[in-house]
C-alpha cells in the first residue's frame, strides 16, 4: 500500500467485474480532474481486496468535489448486480495536482454474497412499504403519513449485506415533521435500519436572532441545506447544489456571507410553509407537500422567481443579502401564486401587479405567523425594511403605498412597473386585516365608501385572500380578485366578514362586480 494512503476504518470490495473506471466526462487530458481521475482508478484497481469488490460490482463514473487548497474528491457509487449498493460507495481523494493520492474509503463492511437467492426479493414492495409505515407512524397512528415507492438495492453498512427495499416515510405535523428512511430485508420482512432524515441545525442568521433552528439533511455524517420534510426546499450557491458540511451549524450572522444568508431563506421558507399549513391548509408550498430550491449570490439588486428556483440577490450597497423574513416569504409567495388557480404566471400587466401584491401579503403574514421582537423583522406591514434595499428603508408601505410614490386605489397609471402598480391590492389587504385606525399601528386612509372601517384581524384576512387566489382565472384582475374573496369571506365565515371584504374593495376604488354573492 501506498503510505500516503489510508483507508477508512470500515472499508471496501473486490475487483472482478469492476466497470465505469474509464475517467469522468469533461475532464480533459492533462488537467488536474482528468490526473485525478486516473490516480483514483489505479488506487481503487490496487486497492480491489481492501474495498471488497466482488464479482457482479460496478462504479459509477466519479463526481469530483475541489475543497481547500486544491484538494479533489472522487466520489464512486456502487451498483451489484444492477442494484444500487447502500453503503457501497467509494470516495478517493488527491492532492491539488491529481497525482498523489491521499485516500481511499468506502463504508462496505463485507464483501457482498448474497448467495442462492441473489437479487430476487420474497417480499413484496407493497409489504415492505406497510411494515416501514407501521415501523415509522406506530399502530393507529398513519393518518397523516405517507410512504414513497420502495426501492430494491443491496444493503451494505453493517458486516452481514442483505437484499432489502428502501421506503421513505413522511408525516408528522409542521412542529415535527417526519422523514424517515426504513430499509425492510427483502426476503424475511424484517426492519434492518431506520433512519430519521431530519437533522435540526443550528443556524446563525442575519435577520432572525441567533441562534436559530433550521431543518436539515444528514447522511454519511454530511449535513446538508436540504429539508427532507419539504422535498426540493434546499439552499446554496449559484451553482444550484445545496451547502454542505460536516457540522450541523451554519453561518456567521454576516450580512455578506452567503452561508448565512441560506440559513435565512431556509428559516423563512421553512416557517412560510408552517404558516401555509397552520392558517391555510395548504400543503407544502407548491400546494403537494414540497418547496423549491434557493440559490444566493444573484449579483445584483433584486431577487427573482423564474418557476422553478428562488435567486436571492444583495441591496443596493452590497452590505445586505436580500434574505429577511419577508422577503423571502415574498419570492416563495410568488410559488403560491403560481400554483393557484389556472396556474403559471401572470400574463398581463394587472396580473403581474397581483402577483407582487400576493408575495408582499405573504411577508406580512408570515411576519405575523413568526412574530419577532421588534429588533428583528418584527410584524408589521412594510416591505423590505431590514434589507433598506436600495438605501431608502422600506420599498413599499401596504398600509398607504403612497408613501413610496405607489397609488393607494384603482385605476393604475398605464404601464406602471408590477411592484408599484401592487399598491392597490396591498392596501386592500391593510384595510381587511387592521381596518382604517387599529390601535397601535399606522392609519390607513380610503379613496371611497366609509371613512372608518374596522379590521377582521390577519389571519382571517390572510385565509379570505387565499381562498380568493385559489379561484384564480387566466385573467386575473382586481375586479376579478373582489369575486373571489367575497365568494370566499362567505364561504369561511358570517356576513361581517362578507361585508368587511367588500367595504376594504370599495375603500381602494374597486366597486361591486357582476355576480357578486351577497350574504
């Protein structure tokens, strides 16, 4: 054995029928990638009895990860007999020129010999999705819980390797959530592991207090930005791969560094989908229990939904990410609007002003749903204020959008930007929620009906509105979103609330529709 090489404590399989060690895509010849994938292969050939390759085996062509100071990761997966192999992969690792290698580890324990049953499994995906049910929700217990498509592979962590199917199970409640993977023997039933996926990390934000608790993934002792409870919610770089490391702690608290900034995004989407659930019932943020994925850096003023990522970009003096509870509840309000209704993006410029205008009720909500101190990104109904995006404060103000130059009531000016042409419907909401003089908070005026209006609370405004945006047509437009909340204030509560919505409409100049219930 080479001495720069050292092998895990728990390592290894043998080298007949190894295949895929043939380099990795896009490394060219010459370059350090391209070194490091032959030191790796050579490593893993003279290495074959240490890592346990057996007949039947095959390596995945590697992923190469760079850490500090050049060094390079080679990642091997492990498939038997066509199987995926848990525990079966092999990870090298080179110095910053390629050449050396410094190690070579797998978590194999054994070589595999599955013996005269081979790959073929006794008990069904159907038995071993209820027993991993049953293992993970308990007798009488499985409202609630879910169970994916089991998946047949070779277990491989532990001295005895076994043929065993792989079911995640989900559930729990929003306070709790559940995600846990049960790997059931294939051909006696029996549970051979049980693991939760939910690590509960310990983050170091910039807008929500220190510390705070954001959900996690963890594998192989790897944590990563990932929430295994909200599949597709992950945060990272540009690059679209979530953070990882070997800790479960994240970030400085720094409004440059970007791993703090995931951990904001990860704490506000993650509490913007508990508010979903809890005040809406909605589930998940994409409405079928999942979220989407993040990305920070975006280098430049503003942040963006395209569909399918939230990119997070920095204020205007490039001191701040623009990751503050709002904000981010803003960009995934936008998934919700998205997802509502007809569905896809708004189309024309009065539905792209309702589009802003849901993002900003979100923030609100979610601000509300938190309920900060006042020193963090308390409750209240400005947008933008903890970020100063462009070094002016907040960029809008719901409860009198004038403030930032943006009109209170209906109609708009032709051709106005979305984010300011949203004045109407966020002021709409103010006056549902807080009325024209709550205690406490800022006055509110009206461009018509009564002077003085009194609000139904938030979140009873928050539920009308979104029970509203569910009713979402193609062309969705102010008049339209009167419709529908009064069809949904009538639907949810009495005829006060009937009546508030429809006097908050007429307060920002957006009369009785054709077809408007009555109570």
């Amino acid at each position: 054995m080479n001495p720069r090489t050292k092998l895990g404590a728990v390592v290894a399989v043998a080298v007949m029928g190894v295949s895929g060690l043939t380099g990795s895509a896009g490394a060219s010849p010459g370059t350090p990638d391209q070194r490091a994938v032959a030191g790796a292969d050579r490593s893993i050939r003279e290495h074959a009895e240490e890592l346990r390759l057996a007949p039947g085996d095959a390596l995945t062509p590697p992923t190469i990860t760079s850490g500090p100071g050049g060094l390079r990761y080679l990642l091997y997966r492990r498939t038997h007999r066509g199987l995926p192999v848990h525990g079966g992969e092999v990870i090298v690792s080179t110095d910053r020129t390629g050449t050396v290698v410094n190690a070579v580890v797998t978590g194999q324990q054994a070589t595999l010999n599955l013996g005269a049953a081979g790959v073929a499994p006794r008990v069904s995906a159907a038995e071993a999705a209820a027993k991993a049910l049953g293992e993970t929700a308990g007798t009488g217990e499985k409202a609630g819980y879910g169970v994916g498509t089991p998946r047949l592979l070779v277990h491989a962590t532990t001295g005895r390797p076994r043929l065993a199917w792989e079911a995640v199970v989900t559930g729990g409640t929003q306070a709790a959530p559940v995600s846990r993977r049960v790997f059931v023997d294939a051909l006696d039933g029996t549970v051979v592991e049980s693991v939760d996926q939910i690590a509960h990390g310990i983050g170091n934000s910039r807008f929500n207090g220190n510390p705070v608790t954001i959900r996690t993934a963890t594998s192989g002792g790897r944590y990563s930005m990932l929430d295994p409870s909200l599949p597709s919610l992950q945060c990272g770089g540009m690059s679209g791969t979530p953070y990882t490391k070997s800790t479960d702690n994240w970030g400085n608290g720094q409004g440059t560094n970007l791993e703090t900034a995931c951990v904001d995004v990860m704490f506000g989407a993650q509490k913007f989908s508990d508010m979903l659930a809890l005040w809406m019932k909605r589930k998940g943020i994409n409405g079928t229990g999942g979220g989407y994925p993040a990305r920070v850096g975006l280098n430049t003023v503003d942040n963006q939904w395209n569909g399918s990522y939230v990119y997070f970009g920095h204020n205007q003096a490039n001191r701040e990410q623009l990751v503050s509870l709002d904000m981010v509840a803003h960009e995934y309000g936008h998934a919700v609007f998205d997802t509502s209704g007809v569905g896809g993006p708004a189309r024309d410029a009065e539905g792209k002003a309702l589009a802003e205008s849901t993002g900003d009720i979100f923030g609100a909500l979610t601000e509300h749903y938190v309920n900060h101190p006042a020193d963090l990104d308390e409750p209240d109904y400005l947008v933008g204020e903890e970020v100063n995006m462009v070094g002016t404060g907040p960029i809008r103000y719901m409860f009198n959008p004038s403030l930032a130059g943006d009109p209170n009531c209906y109609p708009v000016p032709s051709g106005l930007d979305p984010h300011r042409a949203a004045g109407p419907q966020n002021h709409w909401f103010y006056l549902l929620a807080e009325g024209t003089n709550p205690v406490g908070k800022p006055v509110s005026p009206v461009c018509g009906g009564p002077s003085r209006l009194t609000g139904i609370g938030i979140v009873k405004a928050g539920q009308i509105f979104y029970s509203g945006l569910q009713l979402r047509s193609s062309a969705w437009t102010l008049g339209r979103s009167r419709l529908a909340t009064v069809h949904a204030a009538k639907m949810l509560f009495t005829c006060a609330e009937v009546t508030a919505t429809k006097a908050a409409w007429t307060a920002v100049n957006v009369g009785p529709q054709s077809g408007e219930d009555t109570c």
